[in-house]
C-alpha cells in the first residue's frame, strides 16, 4: 500500500506529481475552510506537508501514523521540534533556496525605507510633485559606504552581507550564536555583541528564527541603544520583536524608519499604528515569494516529506 501524505496549503503542479509518483496524496488548498475532511485526513496520513500548520500535542493526536512532518518554509517555529522528537516523527525545513530572494527582498526594504520610495510614489501620484518642486525635508538617507549590524548571521544573513558588502560597499557588524568565519573572511563581517552592533548600526537587521529565546528578542531597551538615524529591518519572524516598542520608537523619532516584511499578529490588523505611518514600508510576509523559489522550496519539501514516507534520508533535515 502507497503511503499517505496530506498535503495542507496550495503546492505546485510539479511538486504534487514527485509526490503522487510514490503516495497516496490527500490535497487541501485551504485546510481551514474544510477542517472536518482535514482532521480525517490527518487520521491516515504518514507524511504531512505545507506552511505554517501549528503541530502541537493536539495535532499530533490526532496523526497517529505520521511519519514525517515537511515545513515548505526555512522557519519551523510552527513546530513543537522537542515534542515531534519525542514521538520519532521527523522533520524537514527549507533552508538555502530561498536565500538569494530573501536578501533581495531585505535589500528592497532597506532602500525603500532609506530612500523613501513608497512615500514618494504616493507624493508623485496624488499630485504633490508640482513647480514649487520638491522640499528638503523629503530627502532620505543613503545606505552605500554605511554600517549595516545583522542580528542572526544564517545563509540569509551571509546572502544580504555579500550584497552589502559588494553591492554597496557597506561595513557589515553582525551578532549571532556562533562566529561565522566564513562571512568574516569573505565579506569583512565584524562580529561583536548586542549593545555594540545597535549602537554602531545605521540599518538594524533582525534575521534570526523565532525560538523561545529570541522571542521579544528586540524591545525598547534595544530601540533606545540605535542611533536616531537608524533603520530597522525585520524579515524574520513578528514575535522576535516586541511591536509595542517598535511602534514607539518610531512615534517618538527614537529611530528614523523601518522596513517590514513580518508583524506579530499576520494577516496585520488594518488599525495597527505601523500601517499609518509614512516611514514604516510594510510587505505582507513575502521575502521569498518569487514564482522561481517558491517552486524550488515546493519540490525540496516534496523530496523530504517522500524520502521520510518511504524510510530514505531527509534532504534537509531540522534534527
Ligand atoms: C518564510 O517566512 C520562511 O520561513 O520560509
């Protein structure tokens, strides 16, 4: 018998093939609109697939056959990894694919928010840009030949470092678990702790997953340590910075702008004060949706969650 993987979000064509080529698949474009079907699913299957599923103890309860768990995402804050362990299941992410994406869409925020693009492109549309010409306190910040501090110095921290660095010859400050030799050596990163990388940084990037430790990981202590020039950058996850905070920070001029691709609460709730203010550019959680890498992070959960059903080693294994 073919073994069962519930596919749980919208999968490309290609990568819904190399799965069905060995297994049985149970298909939901939208778990939440069927969660009946879904729960039933979940009953049979040995593998599981797709973005952002929380898996708890009540899920897992509800799988007891499941076999592997394939996150279509570098982030698997979404999984409880002690419990998924404790149980033998295994577990696969995303990383390196989508790096390159991320670092441009990273790239895109920091120039936005320097730059000033979106709030410009509202003044040139609605008929601001007229003969009396354009004031200067509208000019923006330059982001070549300034110091950028990266907070979590992963494949997309290294990937955004060799743009800075390279692109916009940019000094690179970063803070991270482990020293990265690799982006010291190529790229000139200079690792130094917390309260000098704030202090030091025009651009502020957070790029670390969300783990119980780096939950909040930047708040108002922290804002207050950047200097008031300073952009501030998150790709990451929402819930590593405390949004309070952010948004006082940004009220009060504590820092100049931020460039956003995550919020605690997703979809963004139409009344959060971030979304009313013209140095805030927001994206709407997007850093690797190009149609190339999501088709790349597609298949390479396709090829785990098929290796973990038929007993083979995950490509890309969390654990
Ligand atoms: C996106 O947020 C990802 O974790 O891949």
């Amino acid at each position: 018998m073919k073994p069962t993987v519930v596919v749980y979000n919208r999968l490309y064509e290609e990568a819904l093939e190399y799965i069905r080529a060995s297994c049985e698949v149970v298909y939901f474009t939208n778990y939440k609109e069927n969660m009946p079907e879904f729960e039933k699913a979940l009953k049979e299957a040995d593998g599981l697939i797709g973005t952002r599923l929380k898996v708890d103890e009540a899920l897992l309860d509800q799988a007891p056959h499941l076999k592997v768990i394939a996150n279509k995402s570098v982030g698997y804050d979404n999984l409880d990894i002690p419990l998924i362990k404790k149980r033998g299941i295994l577990a696969a992410n995303t990383p390196g694919v989508l790096d390159d994406t991320v670092a441009d869409t990273i790239v895109a925020l920091m120039l936005a928010a320097a730059r000033r693009v979106p709030e410009l492109d509202q003044f040139v549309k609605t008929g601001g840009w007229t003969e009396k010409g354009f004031k200067d306190h509208q000019f923006g910040l330059d982001v070549h030949h300034k110091t950028l501090g990266i907070i979590g110095m992963g494949g997309i921290g290294s990937t955004l470092a060799k743009r800075a660095r390279f692109g916009f010859d940019m000094n690179i400050l970063y803070h991270n678990r482990s020293r990265n030799k690799q982006a010291e050596n190529t790229y000139d990163a200079v690792y130094c702790q917390m309260d000098e990388l704030l202090e030091r940084s025009d651009f502020v990037c957070v790029m670390t997953p969300l783990t119980p430790e780096t939950k909040g990981l930047i708040g108002k202590k922290e804002f207050s340590q950047m200097k008031e020039t300073a952009v501030f950058i998150n790709a990451s996850r929402g819930a590593v910075v405390d949004e309070t905070a952010l948004i006082e920070a940004l009220q009060s001029n504590r820092i100049w702008a931020a460039g956003l691709d995550v919020f605690e609460q997703e979809p963004v709730e139409r009344d959060n004060p971030l979304l009313s203010m013209p140095n805030v550019v927001t994206l709407p959680h997007i850093g690797s949706a190009t149609e190339e890498t999501r088709k790349k992070m597609a298949m390479l959960a396709a090829e785990n969650v098929v290796a973990g059903v038929t007993g083979r080693e995950l490509k890309t294994p969390i654990f």
